[in-house]
C-alpha cells in the first residue's frame, strides 16, 4: 500500500517469534512488544505455533496441513485478488 510520503508500506512477517527457543522471560517480553508497541497502522503477520495470552486485531487459525485457504475459500480469493493483481501489473506498462 501507497503511504502519503509516496513510499510503499509493506507487511513485516514474522514466521515465529520463538525460533532458536527463546527463554520464559525473553519470549514473552518480544510477544508483547509485538502486540503492543509497534507503530500504528503497520501491517503485521505473526506465525505462532502455539496459543498466547496477548490479543491482535485479528487471529486465523490454519486448519489444513501446508495451506493457508481451504479449498472453498479459493473462489473468493480470486475474486478479490485478481483486480488487485491486475491494477499491479498494468501500473508499470501506463508509466512507460
């Protein structure tokens, strides 16, 4: 997403916030960072494997092995996706 100052905003992924076993006191202390202390409005995606007591906006639990959308979610994916990709692709071509 375009930001004001005419940079881009993108997501910060984080796989898992417990790689490399953090300990008891580390461990919590980076999960409420993320869940308390980033700046407004970033976009963030956190991979968790296991259950915590510290609430986000929004929480998806993946239910299918390897997979993010089931299979009757990919129809309205594309439906929402495919403009979205199609405006990306055609910006550059009506630049040049």
């Amino acid at each position: 997403m375009q930001s004001n100052e005419g940079t881009y905003d993108v997501p910060v992924v984080i796989d898992s916030p417990n790689q490399q076993a953090q300990d008891d006191f580390n461990l919590p202390a980076v999960l409420s960072f993320i869940a308390k202390d980033l700046p407004a409005g970033m976009q963030l995606i956190v991979g968790l494997e296991t259950p915590i007591d510290l609430k986000f906006d929004h929480e998806m639990t993946l239910t299918e092995r390897y997979s993010m959308l089931t299979e009757d979610e990919w129809e309205q994916t594309d439906k929402l996706m495919e403009p979205l990709l199609k405006k990306m692709y055609d910006a550059p071509l009506s630049q040049s």
